[in-house]
C-alpha cells in the first residue's frame, strides 16, 4: 500500500515538504527523543545542535488509509518491511522531490501519531515489469512473492494515482530501502 501521492503497498505519495508540514506538537515530541535514541549527533554536546537535530524530517504514514498505514507500520516494526515503492510519476504531479539516501523520515500510524524514524539507505527507479524478487520480498507484504507483489502494487497505483497516465507495465517506480532507527528492535 502506498503512503502519499506517490502511490505503491508502501510509501503512499510523495513526502510533504518541510515548509509544507503543519507543526505537530506530538510529531515534535517523538523528534525530541527519536533523534537522542538514533544517536544523530553524539557530538551535540561539544559543537551544538546540528540541522538534524534543528529541523524535524517528514511526517508520513504508509498507504492510502488508515488501515494500511497500521498494517504497513507494524511490518516495520517488526522488521519484516525495509523497502517500499512509489510511481514516480506521482511524485512528478505534486512537484515533489525524490527520497535520496540519508533521508530520514517519521513514520505515523493510521491515527497519525508517530510511531518510528526510518533512514533512507537507497534509491533507484525501475520499469514497473522490472521490479525484482529481492525488492518485492523487501517490502515484506504478503508471501513475499513477486507475483503477490506486482498484484497488489498495480491494483494500489491504479485506485490512488496522484497522475492523470493511468496503470503502465512500464510506468517508473521509484524504490527505496530503508532503516529502522527508532524504536530500536529492542524497544519493540
């Protein structure tokens, strides 16, 4: 399920942009603590705050409803789901960027609270029909299989496209893996 415009069984659509995230005082909150539990700048102490410490990344939950963004959430936490896909072409309708590695994001539950802080590890854009084994078991949905996931990614791309191009075997999908950094295995 997708996350936000940019639709897939994971991310949704493209992330929001900084200045375009409403303040959230519970968003702020998790920030707070997450970026102390990551270990992002351990040397905070001796030059200040860095600009991760500054600014809080995106806010975003997985899918298109809530439903999935807490079944997309708990694959997550259990460290089941390190990978999620969306149609670039989504991401070229509301003018968003693409996630790069290092990105980090707050990953919210179907109610919109924040529940993790992933890292992006890697990016890269493929065909639709080129989508491998690897990345579909990455995502961490159903029996893993390709076929389940090319199934349930195009019947997603088709219902919330954020485009006007329709379903295409060889429309781009940008994949991306990612990290869980927050909460730590442990914590779970």
């Amino acid at each position: 399920m997708s996350e936000h415009p940019a639709s897939e069984q994971g991310r949704g659509a493209p992330r929001p942009e900084q200045s375009d995230v409403p303040e959230n005082p519970e968003v702020e909150a998790f920030w707070l603590d997450a970026r102390i539990r990551a270990r992002l700048n351990p040397a905070s102490g001796y030059f200040g705050p860095g600009v991760t410490e500054s600014l809080p990344p995106p806010a975003w939950s997985f899918g298109a409803t809530p439903e999935q963004a807490h079944e997309l959430l708990d694959l997550v936490l259990s460290g089941r789901k390190h990978a999620t896909s969306s149609a670039l072409w989504d991401y070229e309708a509301v003018g968003e960027s693409l996630p790069e590695a290092g990105d980090l994001s707050i990953v919210l539950d179907g109610a919109g609270h924040p529940r993790a802080l992933i890292a992006t590890t890697d990016v890269r854009i493929v065909p639709f029909d080129e989508v491998d084994d690897e990345h579909a078991a990455a995502e961490g949905e159903g029996d893993l299989s390709l076929r389940y996931w090319r199934e349930a990614h195009e019947g997603f791309f088709r219902a919330n496209a954020e485009h006007g191009r329709g379903f295409s075997e060889q429309m781009p999908v940008v994949l991306e893996r990612f990290e869980l950094l927050v909460p730590t295995r442990a914590e779970r």
